[in-house]
C-alpha cells in the first residue's frame, strides 16, 4: 500500500497516512487517509473554486484605468 506523511492532530506531528480498505473501489486512491501510528481518519479532497474578477467600482483606487 502506498502512503503519504502528513501532520496529524491526533499524535501531534508527521505521521504516515494510507488508504483504508475502501468498499467504494478507490483502491490507493480513496480520499480517506488512516493514520498508522494512531488510526485517525482524514478526508483528503480537492476541487475547483471558479475565480471571478472585481466590479470597477470595488476596486482599490491605486488599480482603477485613468
């Protein structure tokens, strides 16, 4: 199985992590992380936040067109 060093709250510093069996069929992609030294569960996940742009009128003088 595959692992990743994270900080884990539970022991309080960098642990390695490893995916559970998973029923879902991730295999060593499932999101949930087990910590081997104290069996703390995370979810790891990530995704996309779309960037908008400011209204004219919200931004800061200093970066207004003349």
């Amino acid at each position: 199985m595959s692992h990743r060093d994270l900080y884990c709250d539970v022991c309080e510093g960098v642990a390695p992590f490893e995916p559970p069996p998973c029923v879902d069929g991730h295999g060593t992609d499932c999101p949930e992380l087990i910590c081997t030294g104290c069996g703390a569960a995370v979810v790891v996940s990530a995704f996309a936040v779309p960037v908008t742009r400011l209204a004219a009128s919200r931004q800061p003088a200093h970066r207004r067109a003349a």
